[in-house]
C-alpha cells in the first residue's frame, strides 16, 4: 500500500464516527487501531498514581506518532533523534538516536547525573 493510502485512510477514519475506537499513525506508513482508553499516556497516568508519583517527576521517551500524546504528558518528554519531525515538537527535548543509545543518553544525562 502507498504512503498516501494509508495518510488518507487514517484522514478518513478519524472523521468517522467511531466513539470507542482510536486511530494512530505510528509511522508514516503504519497505522493502529485500539481501543479508545488503550494509550501510553492512560497507562502512564494510572502507573503513576498507582505509585503515587507526580507527572512532575516522570520523564518519557518515545520515537513515533503514537509516543507524541504521552511525551507532552510527562514533565520531561524526550523524542529519540530518530523520531519524525512532528514527534519531536511534542518534546521538552530530544536525545541521540536508537542507533546512538539515545535511551541510555536520556537516562544517565536527566536521572542518574
């Protein structure tokens, strides 16, 4: 399948009257479909009340479309270099690629330092 089919199928189905059901694209050319409460940033959130820790002391890293709502969710967002254009802008910052232990970057640089 093209780019533009799975882009415009994704334009198609959000305008659709779906209520419980949600719609991602988690790469430009790979598109999810989940249950509307099914979400990083909801399990984030239940994680962290669970535990009883504030999203003030929760840092995220994500690298596509579908990592975006929980990056802006936690007060230390971090997009991966490797990460889209539009994903990164949901971020407080970004970190090296996967290829370049981004991950392991974010952490030693904003956890253990």
């Amino acid at each position: 399948m093209s780019l533009k089919f799975i882009q415009d199928l994704h334009q198609k189905l959000l305008s659709m009257d779906f209520p419980q059901t949600a719609f991602y694209l988690s790469n430009d050319n790979y598109l999810e479909v989940t249950a509307k409460h099914v979400s990083k940033e909801h399990d984030l959130l239940k994680v962290a009340k669970y535990y009883d820790i504030p999203l003030e002391q929760v840092m995220t890293i994500g690298d596509n479309f579908n990592d975006s709502p929980m990056l802006a969710l936690a007060s230390l967002g971090v997009a991966m270099g490797n990460a889209p254009e539009g994903v990164k802008k949901s971020a407080n910052l970004v970190t090296a690629s996967n290829n370049q232990h981004g991950v392991t970057q974010a952490i030693i640089e904003h956890i253990l330092n």
